[in-house]
C-alpha cells in the first residue's frame, strides 16, 4: 500500500509533533497511524528574498510520519497567505465579499507558491502515494503537480464554507479556480448545501468533476475524557469557586469575523435587557485568542470587541459582578475540555463556518446525566447535523437573547433528551469516521 501524502499550509510544530494538542493532527491522527506516511508544507518560518533560490526542504521523522517542510519569503508570506488567502479567499468564502481586497498580483504570489510547492513535494513523492491537500491555500496544487506529470490520486477537502456560485463569481479568475479543480480525484467539502453550490459552478461553468459532503468531526472518546479529568484540574476548580453556584455561559471561538463576536455581545446585551432577572446571577466567560493579528479587518474587529465588551460591562455590572469576563488570550486544551463541562451553556453563533468543531468539543465534554445546552448558529456547518441544539440566526439580538434565556431555565428532561441525540451526532460522524470516509473515496478505482 501507498503512503498517505498529507499536504497543507501549516504542518504540526515540532514540539506539536508527538502529542498533537488540537486542528488538523487531531483530525489525522488515526490515518497518519495506519502506514508510512508524509506531511508536507510551510514550516511557518520567513526568510529574506535573497534566500529565494536557496531555500530547501527540511525533514523530520516521528515515528511513521515524515514531516517536510520549506520556508516562505517575507513577499510569498505576504502575497500567498495574508492578502490572497487570508484576505480573499478567507472572506469571500464566508459569504463577505464586500471585505474582499483584490490586487492581482497576490493572485500570481497565490499561483506562484502552490508551484513551489508542487515541485518541492514532486521530488518526494512516489508512484503509489496517495495525495490529500487540504484548504483554500491550496486550490490550485493538484493542477500545477498534473503539470509536472504526477499521475497520483489526490484529493482535496475544504474546511470553510463554499459560497453559492453567484456570489463566488465575484472573485476575478473564478472560473480559472474552479478551472483547476477538475485535477483533483475527489473533492471534499464540509455540508450538502456547500457541496451543491460547487457543484452548481461546476455545472455551469461546464467542469466534469463532482465535490461531495464528508463532514468532520472531532475524537469525542479522548475529548470526553480531558473534559472528566478536568474536574479535578486546579484551575477548573478556581473557576468553579468564581461561580459560587451561579450558571456559566462560555463562548471559545479564535478572534474572527467569521465568529460572529460582536453579534453574540449585543445578543447578550439583549439577554441583560430583556431578561433582567439574570443580571448578577449567570457568568459569560469567553475565551477569544487573537489570530491573524497583524490583518487590518482582525485589528478592527479586535477594537471593536474591546469596546463592546467595555461598554457592556461599564453599563450592566456591578461592584461585585462583571457581565462578560473576556479573554483574548489561548487557553491550554485540557483546561478548554474542563471549562465546557462547568457550563451550564455554550454560545456558539458564527456568522458563517464551515463546521465549528467548538459545537462538537462542548457536546463532548458534557456531563452525559447533566449536560448543558448547546445554542448554535444555524450558519455553521455543525447545524445540519445537530438540530437538537438551540439553533438562533446570530444577526439577530433578540433570538440569541431568547436562546440563551431558554437554555438556563431548561427543564432537566428537555436538556437531556437534546443532550441524548447531540452526543449521538458527535459519536456517530467522528475524525477518525471522517478521514477514513475521504481516503476510501480516494483509493476507489476510476476510468482515467
Ligand atoms: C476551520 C473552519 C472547521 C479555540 N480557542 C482555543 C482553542 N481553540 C480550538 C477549539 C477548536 C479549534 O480551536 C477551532 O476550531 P473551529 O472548527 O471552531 O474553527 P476554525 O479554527 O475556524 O477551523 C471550521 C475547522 O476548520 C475544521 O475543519 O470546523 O469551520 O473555520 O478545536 O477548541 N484551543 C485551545 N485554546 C484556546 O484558547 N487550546
């Protein structure tokens, strides 16, 4: 049997490598552990465009998976994966194209690097290996190895959302995008309706190739397990004390717009409103770590959160109680899998996602004869899978405010029987479930 090629922008940090603490190693772990296999992509470092010419790949091996990785220059860096990526693609496919920031030439730096990258993997590469390049850094990979005459299977998954075609269309090239695709073996995507909207711009741009839905999900078993061992965790236990018997709200979500943030302060600000009866007795913890920092849109939203969480505080707290406890800082997993299971419910309301593994992770966590409720955007991916969450639209106030209100005066039997069928979803579609459902696809045979 082949080995399973892994390529995507970021590979595991070294110090990441053995024990992988979250994202998309979590997700592999079990098909990276079945054979020989090679993880390929950015090492996260930058070097000087002199080094351009002299740049090569450094290799790593733990246990059975090979890690290689090139740098980028600081205009690569910057082109590839803060402008065209980040500051495109990212948007656009989060249904923002208003936030779009076009500039041609990030789109050639875009097209550039994914060449690089295709001739740094080609010289690794062996005939049988199969190929899975994961995320929008990469759509155009499998075309630009097909131009070097690499004949492997490759597959191609999209964590985020794919936009309806009339909306993707706005991004110049589109259709040289979709264009590039039809290199890929299978195409992999996150929901039905994201799977349909490419398909639709397959269709009518006349591409043969056909994306499929194949779901992610996260290993609930080993989540389940950090979230008990929590409970007897110190700083678990120091949050605990904080409530003095009051419920907890908690929010996790990385610092984006897709995370509809400031949306879920005004929707809590509501809740303060318009159920007065709360204020002093619940706790919203949320735990924010600041990502893409050094992007215009991210130090806006991050301004914009500061003031919000400020504001609302100033006007509802008290002495002796602070509405919206705000961290902008990352908190280690363990302690993550410990907070959600204190919490009596979770606000998880993205504007846009393609799944939100945070929806997964709290189901996860929950006390199985206790579990807290789980309030949800119905534009994450998770909701199509989780319908006995508390589904809200987050551009409305008033309907996160109800949620959020209904999710703490909850009769034990509701909580339990949406608790029963949420886990059930959580188990059923697993990473592991998840990764050998896509390589099965992809090692199917298919006429040339
Ligand atoms: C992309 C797609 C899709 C968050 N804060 C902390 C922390 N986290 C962890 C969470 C969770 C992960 O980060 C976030 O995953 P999400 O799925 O919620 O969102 P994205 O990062 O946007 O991921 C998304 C995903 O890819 C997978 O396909 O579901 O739709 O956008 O695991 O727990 N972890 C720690 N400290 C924090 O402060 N340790």
């Amino acid at each position: 049997m082949g080995r399973l090629v892994v390529v995507s922008n970021r590979v595991p940090s070294s110090s990441d490598r053995h024990h992988p603490a979250g994202g998309l190693a979590v997700a592999l772990q079990d098909a990276l552990r079945r054979g020989e296999s090679l993880w390929f992509g950015w090492s996260g470092k930058q070097v000087a465009e002199e080094e351009k010419h002299s740049r090569t790949v450094s290799q790593e091996q733990v246990e059975n998976v090979t890690y290689a990785t090139i740098d980028l220059t600081h205009s690569e860096f910057d082109g590839f994966y803060q402008k065209y990526s980040n500051g495109i693609l990212w948007p656009l496919c989060h249904y923002r194209a208003g936030l779009m920031d076009f500039i041609r030439r990030d789109r050639e730096i875009y097209l550039d690097v994914n060449k690089f990258y295709a001739r740094k993997l080609r010289d690794l590469l062996r005939p049988d290996d199969i190929i899975w390049v994961h995320d929008y850094h990469l759509f155009p990979f499998a075309q630009a190895l097909r131009n070097l005459g690499v004949k492997n299977k490759i597959g191609f998954f999209l964590h985020i959302p794919f936009p309806p075609w009339s909306l993707m269309k706005s991004l110049p090239s589109a259709v040289s995008l979709l264009k590039n695709m039809q290199a890929y073996d299978v195409i992999g995507l996150q929901t039905e309706d994201d799977a349909r909207n490419m398909n639709d711009g397959f269709m009518q741009c006349g591409f043969g190739p056909r994306a499929q839905a194949f779901p992610i999900g996260i290993d609930p078993d080993s989540f389940a397990r950090q979230a008990e061992a929590g409970e007897h965790d110190a700083e678990v236990h120091r949050l605990k004390a904080s409530l003095r018997g009051r419920p907890l709200v908690i929010g996790v979500d990385r610092l984006d717009y897709s995370k509809g943030l400031p949306e879920r302060f005004l929707g809590y600000e509501a809740f303060l409103k318009r159920f007065p009866e709360h204020k002093g007795k619940v706790m919203y913890l949320q735990i924010t770590p600041v990502s893409r920092g050094n992007v215009a849109d991210y130090k806006a939203l991050k301004r914009d959160l500061d003031e919000t969480a400020g504001r609302i505080n100033g006007m509802y707290g008290d002495f002796d109680w602070t509405p919206i406890r705000y961290l902008t800082q990352s908190v280690p997993r363990h302690l993550l899998a410990g907070f959600y299971r204190l919490a009596d419910a979770a606000l998880v309301t993205p504007l846009r996602d393609g799944m939100n593994l945070v929806a997964k992770e709290f189901v996860a966590a929950q006390k199985e004869h206790n579990p807290g409720s789980l309030i949800l955007s119905r534009f994450a991916g998770a909701a199509a899978e989780m319908e006995d969450a508390l589904l809200v639209n987050p551009h409305d106030p008033e309907e996160i405010s109800d949620a959020l209100h209904r999710a703490l005066i909850m009769p034990k039997a509701e909580r339990l029987a949406r608790g029963k069928k949420l886990r059930e979803s959580v188990w059923r579609v697993t990473a592991s479930s998840w990764a050998r459902d896509f390589l099965e696809e992809l090692s199917k045979d298919r006429p040339e």
